[in-house]
C-alpha cells in the first residue's frame, strides 16, 4: 500500500507543477499587450454582431423567414 501512496502522491505532486506551469504561461499571453488587442478586437466585432442579431430589424426579418417556413411547410 505504501508504494501505491507513494506513487499517488507523486502523481498529484507533478500535476500541481503542470497546473502551476500552465497558469504561469496564460498569465504571461494575458499579460502581452498584442494578445489584449486581438482580445479588444473580438469584443468589439463580438458586441457588433449582437447588435445586429438583436436589431428590430433582425427581429422582423427572423419573423418574415418564419412564416415562408411555416407556409411552406403547410404545402
């Protein structure tokens, strides 16, 4: 039993390193001013498009697509 113990340990030792080693690469990329640009650009792009999806212009035309659908189905 001592060994499996042993073993274990050693094993959760190695992933708490791994885990420490990952944390410390994603805080550097965080850390990287090209990465927050690319970051700022998609949340920029990102709100747009929800902008656009939720338009009550959107909504009209999901409603007119709608009902074609439902028409068609009808026939």
């Amino acid at each position: 039993m001592a060994g499996k113990a042993d073993k274990a340990a050693a094993v959760m030792k190695d992933g708490g390193q791994k885990a420490k080693d990952a944390a410390a690469k994603l805080y550097a990329l965080a850390q990287d001013p090209e990465m927050q640009a690319k970051a700022g650009k998609l949340l920029e792009d990102g709100k747009k498009l929800y902008r656009a999806a939720t338009s009550p212009e959107a909504k009209e035309a999901y409603r007119k697509a709608a009902e074609v659908i439902h028409k068609m189905r009808k026939t």
